[in-house]
C-alpha cells in the first residue's frame, strides 16, 4: 500500500489547490506590474515635455516608437513555446523580461540627471518595452494554456482571464494613483529609479519559482522553432482566426488617436494640474478592474461579437463627448474642466482595452493545441502595430488639421474625424465567429 503525503499526490505532484495558488501568484505578480508600467511612463510624458521640450507630434511619435518591440511578440511566443532553459519554457522567460526592465529602467535613472539625449531615451525605452514584451508573451502563454486545459474549462474559461485582467487594473490603479502625486513631489529620475528596483524584485520572486510546480499543461518538449512556426501558420490558416485578428487589429489601426495632442490640450492650454492627470487615470483603471469584475460575473454568455460591437460603439460616442468638451460645451453648462478630465477622459483612455478581454478568451478557445504562446502573442502583436499604426495616424490627423502645441483651433474637427473613424469597422464586424467550442489538448 502506498501512503500518499498530503502535499504530493501519487505522481509526486502538488495537489491542484497549491498549483492554482502558485500560478495565480505568478501571474498575479507578473501583471500587478504589467500595469504599474503606467507610474514611469506617467514621468516619462512630463519629462519630455517639460524637460526636453518636444512638441505634441513629437511626443506622439516617441511613444509609439517605443512600442516598437511589441511587434515581435510572435517572434518570442514561438521561441517560448519551442526552446527550454533548464527545462522550463515559461518561468524564465518572465524572468529575463524583468531583468531587461529592470536594466532599462536603472539606467535612465542615472543617465537622465546628465541632459540625456532623445535618441538614447528612446533607445532605453526600447530596451524596457522589449523586456515587457517577452514578460507578457510568457504570462499570456501561461494564461492561454490553463484556459485550454479541461479541468480549467470546467470550472469557469474566463475566470483566469479576469483575474489577471484585474491584477493588471489593480496595478495601473496604484500606478497612476502614486505616479499623480509623485511627479509634483520628486524628479522623473526618483520615479524611474523605483520602478526600476521594483522589477528587480520581481525578477528575484520569478527565479524562486520552479515551473514544475505549477503542473502546466504537458507541451512536446522537443518541438523546433520551425515546427513551431508552422503550427503558427498554420492556426492563421484558419478561417475564424484570421479574420477575428484582422478585424481586430484594424478596429484599431483605422482610428487617428490624438493622445499627445489631448495631454498637451488638457496640460499647456487648459494648464490641467498633473495631480488630475493622475487621478483620472486612477478612475479608468478603476473602471477598468469594475470592467473585469462585471465581465467575469454577467458578461461571459454574451455573444462576442455583440460585446465587442458595443464597445466600439461607446468608444464613440465618448468621442464626440470630447468634441463638446474642447468646443467649451460642458464649460458653458458649470460643468468643471477637471472634473469631466477625470471622469470622461480617464473613462475613454481605457474603453480602447475592454475589448480585449472578450477576445482575448475568443482567441483562447479557437486556439489549436500547442500554439498557445505563439498565437496570442501574434494577437497581441497586431493589436501593438495596430496602436502604432494609429499614433502615426493621429500623428498625420493634428498636422492636417493645423493643431500645434500653441494652437487648437482644428482640435475639434480632428476629433470628430476620429470618432467617424471609430464607427468604420462596425461595418465588417461579421469576421468575428458568434459562437465558438473550445478544444483542449486531448480532442
């Protein structure tokens, strides 16, 4: 008779409790700080442009240049899921994306008190954004695969997906919140210099992980990286999937967003108080973590396209919201310029992520075997030139329309073009699949 301990099952395993826990950690962690990201990028905005004085066009352009390495994600999906370290093709690569944030970070802390150039800022921030493609292609993975498991299934297939989604809100929350009142207590260079240590720890906590003990679903640990691309190739291949990303990602890159334009509105002519900024970045992800909680609890049994169809819909009309708001409208009503930044504004920063909690379980479930790493990172992939796309699009759209850091004036007919923008892809919105099955590993 064979005594089993009560840690460890028959197969010398971890009972499946302590592995929920250790993996909701893991990623808990991983995304917690996913979405602090938004504290030095806050710094990041008032340095450039108070400290390097750029223009609205040029501040556009550096920050969707930075997020250049987010492009490649397929690129690290297939090298995640086809080559080991020591053994794991998870963990490490988690691990290796802090360490190259932590470095980045560091070093524009110490570099930047020196007048830093903008092409040695950019370089860093590059370097940042490369460590945290490869960190959220490995917890994306990781979130893919238990999503695909038929244990996981059978409980509920979005309650991971709204954990982390949460985690990363819960994250931004603390993020903007600190980064708010930080930036009118201390210089760019302290916030960054904190960031920085706090990937160092994370960095530590990963490497303590085994990845054996958090029981992932079994992949063949032999597959190359041209086998692996061709399973890769070979999911695009599908029908559903290829037009589902292509539709997504188009819902993004067709819309001229001018973010660089509204953060100088709001801060140069409107002389905006950084404080709000970071107060109304609090309520939107605050909304946004309400947005997972409401999602995981009512919205899972809506169709996605539906879901996805109305949230394209509200991206617009708060829009046009902001059309009224620039041409004085609400200010004429008593309404105050500080209030409506913080509750409309942060609300639409971030309706541009609600979809993709839906989609991102969509693309789960359509997912074949085996790519799970590779695909969503390909997912996320577009979805990162779609932003970019659509930041050079703005970029074009304020030059169009005569706005400069001083003048205003065609900021309102700019954002009316954006909105009109918005509504487009409603119009082949039939790519998305209404009604999809799952398969796991075993069909």
């Amino acid at each position: 008779m064979v005594v089993v301990s009560a840690k460890e099952d028959e197969n010398g395993r971890r009972p499946e409790k302590g592995k929920a826990n250790r993996i909701r950690s893991l990623l808990g962690i991983g995304y917690w700080v996913q979405g602090f990201r938004c504290f030095p990028w806050m710094a990041v905005n008032f340095f450039l442009k108070d400290g390097v004085k750029v223009d609205p066009s040029t501040l556009q352009i550096l920050q969707n240049s930075a997020n250049l390495p987010m492009v490649g994600k397929p690129l690290y999906g297939v090298v995640s899921d086809a080559v080991y370290i020591s053994g794991q093709h998870r963990v490490p690569y988690i691990a290796i994306g802090a360490l190259l944030q932590a470095v980045s970070w560091l070093a524009i802390a110490i570099f930047s008190q020196s007048n830093i150039s903008i092409f040695t800022l950019s370089l860093y921030l590059l370097l940042s954004n490369l460590g945290a493609s490869i960190a959220e292609v490995a917890n994306d993975a990781i979130v893919a695969e238990m999503g695909k498991s038929k244990k996981s299934q059978s409980a509920s297939s979005g309650e991971l997906q709204s954990f982390v989604w949460m985690a990363s809100s819960v994250g931004g929350v603390l993020g903007n919140l600190l980064g708010g009142i930080a930036i009118d207590r201390f210089l760019p260079q302290s916030m960054f210099l904190f960031f920085g240590l706090l990937l160092v720890l994370q960095f530590f906590i990963t490497i303590l992980v085994p990845e054996r003990s958090l029981n992932l679903p079994k992949s063949p640990s032999n597959v190359g990286i041209r086998k692996q691309l061709s399973e890769l190739l070979a999911a695009l291949r599908k029908p559903e999937i290829a037009y589902s990303i292509t539709w997504f990602a188009a819902s993004y890159a067709v819309i001229p967003v001018l973010a660089g334009t509204m953060f100088f509105y709001q801060t140069q002519f409107l002389k905006i108080d950084a404080s709000v900024l970071g107060i109304s970045k609090v309520f939107g992800q605050a909304v946004m973590l309400l947005w997972g909680v409401i999602y995981n609890r009512s919205l899972k049994s809506v169709r996605p396209r539906k879901l996805i169809e109305a949230i394209q819909v509200t991206m617009a009309i708060f829009m046009i919201s902001d059309v009224l708001f620039v041409k004085g409208f609400y200010r004429q009503m008593g309404l105050p310029d500080s209030l409506y930044v913080v509750v409309f504004s942060g609300v639409l920063e971030v309706l541009y992520f609600f979809k993709i909690l839906p989609f991102s379980i969509l693309i789960a479930q359509l997912c074949p075997p085996g790519c799970e790493g590779s695909l969503m990172a390909f997912v996320m992939s577009a979805v990162a030139l779609a932003f970019i796309v659509s930041g050079y699009l703005g970029v074009a759209l304020a030059s169009y329309v005569g706005v400069t850091g001083n003048d205003f004036s065609g900021f309102p007919l700019g954002l009316l073009i954006q909105a009109i923008c918005t509504l487009l892809p409603l119009f082949w919105s039939s790519w998305i699949p209404d009604d999809v099955k799952s398969k796991t590993r075993t069909e």
